[in-house]
C-alpha cells in the first residue's frame, strides 16, 4: 500500500479545439484579397519628410528628395574612405592579436625553462 494514497495517475487532458475557428482558409486566394485587403504593395517609411520605397532590394526615394547630386556624391565618397578605413583597422587588429598569440607563446616557453632549471636545480642539492 502507498504511503501517500493511489499510485500516481495524471488526469486526462480534454481534447483540444480545432485549431482555428474562422472560415477564411476555406477562401481562395482573390476572395480573401478582397475581403481582407491582402493587396500592399513594396514595404514604404518615411524619414524627416522625405518618402523611402523598399523596390528591388533596395530603398529609393519616392519623391524627389531634398539630397542633391553633389550632397549624393559627397555621401558616397565618405563611405567608401569609411571602409577602407574599416578594413585597415580589421587589418590591424589582426595583426596585433597575432602578436600577442606570439608574444604569449615565447612567454609560456621561457616560464616553462625557468621551471625546468628551478627543478635541475633542485635535483643537484
């Protein structure tokens, strides 16, 4: 006989819903354009006043925009020394962390001849 009583039975769980209670996956695909509005168009946003338009994977002004020509050119040249200047700075940090993997290295291999005389050493008193 159990200390506490009947052995463990879980309660059975009731059956579940049906998983959706709406009749729009019984629509076709236009009736539910129509009854819904599933019709948008590219993804838009508009930022301090000038209208932006996600169109082939890539955001273009919908209006003409308060950038000029110069301003657009001037932009693109500022990024382009702005990767060059990313990738020096790739470079060297690159560069530094093999100097410290190496520095590291001689530093574990000296500590570990230090070691070595410390226990000839020993061994010769």
């Amino acid at each position: 006989m159990p200390l506490f009583g009947n052995t463990f039975s879980p309660k059975k769980t009731p059956p579940r819903k049906s998983a959706s209670l709406s009749s729009l996956h019984t629509l076709d695909r236009s009736t539910r354009e129509i009854e819904l509005g599933l019709e948008y168009g590219p993804p838009m946003m508009n930022i301090g006043g000038q209208s932006w338009k996600f169109d082939d994977g890539q955001w273009i002004t919908e209006s003409g925009g308060n950038a000029s020509g110069r301003e657009l050119q001037r932009l693109k040249k500022r990024n382009v020394q702005l990767e060059e200047e990313n990738n020096l700075l790739k470079l060297k940090i690159e560069l530094l962390l093999d100097m410290l993997t190496e520095t590291t290295v001689e530093y574990h291999l000296m500590e570990k001849e230090v070691e070595d005389i410390k226990t000839q050493h020993r061994r010769k008193k």
